[in-house]
C-alpha cells in the first residue's frame, strides 16, 4: 500500500516536471522569433494587416458633354393601302407579290385589263386630230377674212364676226379639251398597271389573279423600307437635359445589343406632350445613306446630345456602387463616401458633380477607387495604389 502511495507522489512529480519543460522550450522558441524579427518587419506586417491596398485612378474636374439615352421603336415614314384606280380583272401578277415580300421602286406587281383603257386612248387621239384641223382650218378663215377685208378698202375695223375670231376661238379650246381628254385617257391606262411608289415591303396581298376589282379597291399593303423615322418619348428631367441646340443635330442609333446601326437626325417636336404618358415626343428621321441593318419595327436605343455639364468628373462605371456611392481617398490614405446628388452615363462611364474640397488630395484632384468592395467604411486606413489606367479608361 505504501508502495503504492509513493509510485503515484512520483508520478505526479514527474508529470509537473515535464510540463514545465514544454512550457519553457515555448518561451524560448518564440524569444527566438522575435529576436530575429527587426522592428520594421513587425511594423511592416501590421500595416499590410490592417491597411488593405485599394487602387484608384486620379479624377480633374472639367466640364462634361452629357447625352440622354433614350428607347424607341424605327417605323416607316410610309405606310399605304394601294387601292384599284381603274376597274377590270386582274390578267397578271408578279411572284414576288405576297407579304414579306421587298419590292423596289416603279416595279409593277399586277396588271389589270386594259382593252376598254385601249380604247378610250384612241377616241382620245382621234378627237385630238380632228380638234387639231378644226384649228387649222379656223385659222385659214380668220385669216382669209382679213385679207377680204383689206382689199375692201374699208376704213372702219373689222367685226370679230367678220373675221371669225369667236370659231376660232372655238376651236382653240376644242383643241386643249382634247388634248385633256387624251391625257386623262393615258393616266387611266397608265392605272392598269400598279406600280410601287417607293422602295417597300408588302405586309399584306388583297387580291390575286383573274380577280375583278373596282376602282377605289384595296389591293395591297405597302410599308417604306428606307424611309425610317424614330419617335422617341421623353421625360420631363429628359427634356430639361436635353441640349439647346438639339434641332437638325445628329446621333448614333444602336440595336438593343449596342450594335452600330445608322445615323439619324432630329428633325421635330417637344411641342406637345402626349395625351397618355405626359411625355414630350421627340422625331428623328435615319439617314438612308448610312442605315446597316436597321429594319421596320426594331427596337433601337439612341444617345441624343445633352446640356454642358460644369465643374463634374468623369469616372469609369466600375467606380460607383450599386448604392450611387463613390469612395474616395483623402490626403490621409482614408476612406471617404460620397453620394453625388445627380449622374449622368455615357459609354460605360459616369459623370458625377465634383466633391468638395474636403476630399481632394491637391486642387482640382480626387482619388477615386476604381473597384469599391463590401468592406469599405468612412476613415479607414488604406494603402493607395495608382491604377495603370487613366482617367478616360484608355
């Protein structure tokens, strides 16, 4: 038992020992670290712990040309029914007469029975020639008449009865009635055969072969293909911004994928606001020289030319936050929020009002965090580092 008691004594005396070991073998350890440490070392790594590196970019204040970015929809500026000016059956049609079909200009799509068209134009001429010698022989006699008259050795001047001036006169105007009547008789053949007006696409086919029309008929659906306007619906602060000089001004179109696809020009509005959305309405008309792709019906974006904005930075879109914040770095590496009252974009970029001086790390030059992150608080301590790329994002 006694044995027992000392085996147990030793036990707990030896476990002591061996911790108090461990612990000093520790202590040494880390002295030995801290000896080989310089003071600067240590220093350098709690700043790399504490102050996080943040890129910036360098922002002047200057001033800015704004646009407004706008949405529309490019309709055609002609969209005619085309109706039958004559009447008769339908003798021939081209295939290319169905809708979704292009169609150039003055091509003719359907013919319609011209016999009776055929005749009227002869009686026309017919009555013409006669009209034209009616005029001949008319003037004979007036002239025959004052030859009579003058071998007369009359001193009195002759009656307009005496040298038949009102048959004359008669026939002159027989004659430009023919020559109406035979015109009118050409342009109504001329009718038989339709022809397009302009460069279009046929949205809809009214009629079809062998079938009989009546003046005044509809036979089909032509909308303008080069022709295109762009009605563009703007807000009140839209129209507020909008530049003075925004008349006869121009401006890229772009496809809701930002595809380039013409120039158009402004050519009207802001006289009226619409009856439904209270909006003012602004017309622009693309440039049929330089349209791509731009079609009937497409939705397209436009960036019209806005006011001059003074005293504003402009920054790459990356730089404001979901929040409308920018972080700005001061002249003491800190972090500084601000919210600018008002933004403008333009081509991935921002314009914001310049901050006040409070920010700024020398006149007229800002520090602006390019890519803000969750754990941005006023006044932190941060390591500025420029970004390689300049204010323009070139």
């Amino acid at each position: 038992m006694r044995d027992n008691t000392k085996r147990a004594i030793f036990l707990i005396i030896a476990g002591t020992l061996l911790i108090l070991a461990l612990d000093f073998l520790e202590q040494g350890s880390a002295e030995q670290v801290f000896i080989e440490q310089s003071p600067e070392e240590v220093l350098v790594e709690k700043s790399v712990a504490f102050h996080p590196t943040v890129s910036y970019i360098n922002a002047q204040s200057t001033e800015q040309r704004s646009e407004i970015s706008a949405f529309g929809e490019l309709k055609p500026r002609w969209d005619v029914v085309l109706k039958a000016q004559v009447n008769g059956a339908i003798k021939h049609i081209i295939p290319e007469f169905e809708a979704g079909s292009l169609i150039q200009k003055n091509t003719t799509i359907l013919k319609i029975e011209d016999s009776h068209y055929q005749s009227q134009k002869t009686e026309a001429q017919l009555a013409l020639a006669q009209a034209k010698l009616l005029l001949l022989q008319a003037k004979k006699k007036t002239k025959l008449a004052e030859q009579d008259w003058l071998r007369s050795g009359m001193k009195s001047e002759p009656s307009d009865l005496t040298l038949f001036k009102p048959q004359l006169k008669i026939a002159e105007k027989t004659l430009e009635s023919s020559q109406q009547q035979l015109a009118v008789a050409e342009t109504n053949l001329s009718y038989t055969q339709v022809k397009t007006p302009y460069t279009g696409v046929i949205t809809e086919r009214l009629v079809g072969l062998g079938q009989q029309v009546q003046e005044g008929e509809p036979l089909l659906r032509l909308i303008d293909h080069q022709n295109l306007l762009l009605r563009l619906p703007l807000s009140e602060d839209q129209w507020q911004m909008l530049s003075k000089n925004w008349l006869n001004s121009q401006t890229s179109v772009y496809s809701t994928t930002k595809q380039l696809i013409g120039t158009a020009t402004i050519i009207r509005g802001g006289h009226r606001l619409d009856s439904e959305t209270r909006q003012y309405q602004l017309f622009l008309q693309l440039d049929p020289a330089q349209k791509k792709s731009a079609l009937p019906g497409q939705f397209v974006q436009v960036n019209l030319p806005g006011k001059a904005l003074r005293n504003y930075i402009n920054l790459p879109e990356s730089a404001l936050t979901r929040e409308g914040t920018v972080w700005l770095i001061d002249q003491n590496d800190t972090l500084q929020a601000y919210s600018p009252d008002s933004i403008h974009y333009l081509d991935n970029r921002v314009m914001i009002p310049a901050p006040t001086p409070l920010f700024t790390d020398t006149q007229n030059n800002w520090r602006v965090a390019t890519q803000p992150l969750a754990f941005f608080l006023t006044g932190k301590k941060v390591h500025a580092s420029h970004a390689s790329t300049d204010i323009q994002g070139k």
